[in-house]
C-alpha cells in the first residue's frame, strides 16, 4: 500500500493524464488501452474496456489500436532477437 501522500500525488497526476485538456475523450481512452495492451495489464484493459463505448470508440478502432500494438511489439521483439545474434556474431 502507498503511503497517503505517495497516494494522493499518484491519483493527482493519474487524474491530471486521464482527464487532460489536450486530447480529446476518445484519442485518450485509445491511447490508455493501447498502453494496457503494450504492458499486459489485465485491470486496466478491463477498466479502459468499459470505457470503449461512451468514449465513442467503434469496434474497428479498437482492432486498429490492437494491430498498432502488436506491430510496435513485434517490433521491440525483432530488435532485440536482431540485438541478441549480432552480438553472437561477433563472439
């Protein structure tokens, strides 16, 4: 458990990056998915899932943000398997 303070200043800034004045409901709710797709945070998929329909976003859109994750994770994974052997190679 956080400390109260640690506690407060964490829901500050989590409130502050939710509720941003910059981007718009449904871009923040797909960015906040796409986040909890990225790390395989189960609560926060399920959480930001319930908020899939008010933030207007349609099915296809969502399909869009997960291939966008799978891309940018697939890519992390090649690098580091390219990483890995050329490091070998040059053993």
């Amino acid at each position: 458990m956080l400390p109260q303070k640690q506690k407060e200043a964490f829901d500050a800034f989590y409130d502050s990056a939710r509720h941003n004045t910059v981007l718009d409901e449904k871009t923040t709710v797909m960015i906040h998915m796409a986040v909890a797709m990225a790390v395989a945070c189960y609560p926060c998929m399920e959480y930001y899932s319930s908020q899939l329909s008010d933030a207007g976003i349609t099915d296809e859109e969502l399909g869009v943000v997960q291939s966008i994750v799978m891309a940018v994770c697939g890519g992390r994974v090649n690098a580091q398997v390219q990483e890995l052997l050329g490091d070998k190679k040059s053993e």
